[in-house]
C-alpha cells in the first residue's frame, strides 16, 4: 500500500509510510498537509479544524 500511495500522488517514501499506517489501523491524522486532503481512504482532519477553528475535514 506505501508503495501505491507514493506513486498515485508523488507523496515521499517517509509521509507514505505514516499515511498507509494510518489507513491499516484506522486511524485519523492531523495535519495542515492540504496534499493529504486528495488520498481516497485516508481520514484527515486539519489541525485548524481539530483546534476549532473551524475549517473543515475530510471525515464523515
């Protein structure tokens, strides 16, 4: 799954590996990376959005 993520969208080896973790656990990640609001299967929350700042994420 790394490897497919880092070629679909030209992600660097070290970021796909967190986000493939991510996807196999389940997990939501934080961030401000706007690049990870376009990977299909993974649940991004912006760290605005987690601090309540109100800009929205891509879960649910």
């Amino acid at each position: 799954m790394t490897i497919e993520i880092r070629k679909e969208y030209g992600i660097k080896l070290p970021d796909s590996i967190i986000y493939a973790t991510a996807m196999v656990n389940g997990a939501t990640l934080i961030s401000n990376d706007k690049q990870l609001f376009k990977i299909v299967g993974l649940d991004v929350v912006s760290l605005e959005a987690f601090c309540g700042y109100g800009i929205p994420s891509n879960s649910g």
